[in-house]
C-alpha cells in the first residue's frame, strides 16, 4: 500500500499515518513500506537531493543526507519552533549557522581486527555491522589522513572478537587519539606505542586512563588561548560551530564586567570572555579547570578567571552568590539546568546567555526565565552536526 509520510520526528524518522518510522523519507513523500521495514519512494519531493557520501546507505554516522541543506535548515528551526510554542513561549528567531561538510574535528569510531589488518570506521544504525568510511564527508582531512594510524592501533589493542573504541581529535598540534579497550597497558606495549606515535606523527596518544606520550601540545584555541583538553574530553563539534557560538556569547555579554560562566568545560566561552570581563569559570570536573586555569596563565591581555568545581545539578549556586555578577552564562549538558535555573530565577541577575544542545530542555529552562520576569531577545540556531538531527540553540535573556 503506497502511503504519504506525515512528519519526521525529532530523531530524522519519517512517520506514517500509522505512527510506522521509516528511515530517510522526507515529509509529503509517497512511500511503498517494504517487507524488511525499508521504504521504496514512490513519489519524491523536491527537497529530495543525491546524498554526497557514497557511504550513506550503510553508514549509521549521518542520517539526512537525502535532503537538501535548505531543507534541513528549515527543519532544525522549526524543531525548536515547535518546543517553545508547545510552552507558549516566544521564538523571536534570528540566524542559522550550518558548518560545512568536512569539518567534524572530533569523533568516536569503532576498530575491528580482520584476517589481513584492521577496519575503522562508523556502525551501521542500531547494528553491530562495522563500516569502513573512506570516503567520508563529514570528518576533517586531518581525521581522514590518521586512518592508518587508527588502523595499526586497532591491530595492537582488539582480539579476533573484540572491538576498541577510538576518540580522534584534530587539534592544532596534530591527532589526539584515545584508545578504549580491554587489553592492559604493559611497559613494553608503551614503547610500542610510543613508536607508532611517532612513526604515524600523533600529538598524543592515550590508552583507557593512561597517557602513554605526548609528542606535540594537543592544544585548541579558545579566543586568545591555547588549551589542551584532556584525552576525550568535551569539545564543540567544529571550529565554525563553536565560533558561532562564541560569537553569539560575545554579542549578548557586551558592557557586563563581571560574568559567571556556568558549565564551564575547558573554557570555551571563559577564555574568550575574559578579552572582555573577569570571569568565575564553576565545572564539576577538576581536570577541566585545571586545563582552563592552564590556558589562561598562559595567554596575554586576559582579565581574571577564577574556577570552582562544584556539581550545579545537585549544588547550584545560590542567588546570593549569582547577584555578584552582571551577566551568567551557561552551557549545560542535554538534560539541561533546572535546579541552576531555579536560582537564577530567584537572584537579581539581570541579564543571562543560555547554550543548549537540546531545544526542548531549551524551552524548559527559558519558560522558567520568562516566568520569573525575563524577556528572550533573540534565538540562534547552530547545526554543527551536519546532517543529523542534533541541533544547538544560543538564547539571550534580560530581566525587564
């Protein structure tokens, strides 16, 4: 039975009048459902275009190839549309930022041995099946050029059964690599890494918890700073994503002098904040900070930061505390920031910029803003997760 797809869902799905999902079928489309759950298209739309990875149909890393940049672009923004209209709140949208295929600094594959050497590469969606990438178009050509690296890697930490998990960043001073994997680091295995590092130019190699070497400063520059984040660490997906970001930070925080900047990582907004105001940097994780304070002694023309570890899930800071600053920032994780919020709310804070990776915790924490007096100026909409539906959302708010 040929059938038109209603909608897709938060997660990219196309969803039948039935509620059935269906993998890359684009709304309006009239679809044939296949006995395997696969759909045949009978009747494209126009937004339909050529996926430009050739590895699209087997690879689980990218989702919304088949649609046209336009198309998706609409779509991210009325996913957060949809989340503060179903709040009744406000969505006073003002820009998109897409980052451009090839740009993925950071990601998480998976490393499999085989008869002759080793693959590397994405999972199939919700499968086991391995994918060799080579011609992928969403990782930086520094990512791709290490894939021999990841290669010999693989043959060393994996069994003949086992896969490893391998976290690769590209950072100003070459690969980051972290190896995930059950085989114990021994003395003379760390000289044979230590060789391959160095065969295969890596800035740093690590194995589970342990750095085996550093050979160049694994750094990122966030504003006038280097840092380098631990092994594995968070980071902003793309260099162009984060500038967007940081640029629209930047813009809501003009004129604030003293800022509180909330969810800190490694400073990604602290340290390009500090060209402009003194910022208390507050992270749960003691090794970010550390990396942040290292950063910032280390560059010029930066005002003070002081940091804090402290958990804001379960210790927020209390409004006696916020009412030290002129303006808060805060970058938290998807399930977003209630208990902080509650405090914000309560403090004399009169101005705040929220970064969210997730519009409906978004929407929950900015009606919760809007409720106890503030207004929301602007939205921006960031996707630098290139063809997937993981979306980022920046929003400036000023207490009336």
């Amino acid at each position: 039975m040929i059938e038109k797809v209603e909608r897709l869902t938060l997660a990219g799905m196309g969803q039948m009048p039935d509620g059935t999902l269906l993998e890359r079928v684009l709304p309006g489309e009239e679809v044939e459902v296949q006995v395997d759950g696969s759909a045949r298209i009978v009747t494209p739309v126009v937004e339909r275009v050529k996926p430009p990875c050739r590895h699209f149909k087997s690879c689980g890393g990218c989702s919304l190839q088949h649609a046209s940049d336009a198309f998706v672009g609409s779509w991210k923004t009325s996913v957060v549309e949809r989340a503060m209209t179903a709040r009744d709140l406000p969505f006073p949208f003002r820009t998109l930022h897409t980052s451009p295929p090839n740009s993925r600094r950071r990601a998480r594959l998976s490393g499999r041995r085989t008869k002759k050497s080793a693959m590397v590469g994405f999972h199939a969606k919700a499968s086991d099946a391995l994918i060799d990438v080579p011609d992928c178009q969403l990782l930086t050509q520094a990512i791709m050029d290490g894939f021999p690296a990841l290669e010999a890697l693989t043959v060393i930490a994996a069994s003949r059964k086992s896969e490893v998990n391998l976290t690769v960043t590209d950072t100003l001073g070459g690969l980051d690599v972290l190896v995930e994997t059950e085989r114990d680091l021994t003395g003379q295995l760390r000289i044979e890494l230590a060789g391959l590092a160095e065969t295969h130019n890596l800035a740093r190699l690590a194995w589970n918890e342990d750095v085996v070497v550093t050979r160049k400063a694994p750094e990122q520059a966030f504003g006038n700073a280097r840092v380098a984040p631990p092994s594995g660490a968070f980071l902003q997906a793309t260099p162009e994503g984060e500038a967007a970001l940081v640029a629209a930070v930047l813009e809501a925080s003009e004129g604030a002098k003293r800022v509180v900047d909330l969810f800190s990582g490694a400073g990604t907004f602290s340290l390009p904040l500090a060209g402009q105001a003194s910022v208390h940097a507050v992270e749960s994780s003691d090794e970010m900070l550390e990396t942040l304070d290292r950063g910032w002694r280390h560059a010029s023309g930066l005002r003070t930061i002081t940091t804090e570890a402290r958990d804001l899930f379960r210790r927020p800071l209390e409004p006696d505390e916020l009412n030290k600053f002129d303006l808060a920032v805060l970058d938290p994780p998807r399930a977003g920031a209630d208990a902080q919020i509650a405090t914000l709310c309560q403090s004399n804070l009169k101005r705040i910029v929220m970064v969210s990776c997730n519009p409906v915790t978004f929407a929950r924490d900015a009606g919760a803003l809007i409720a106890a007096g503030f207004d929301l100026n602007w939205i921006d909409v960031v996707d630098q997760f290139r063809w997937s539906p993981h979306i980022e959302v920046v929003g400036d708010f000023t207490r009336k």
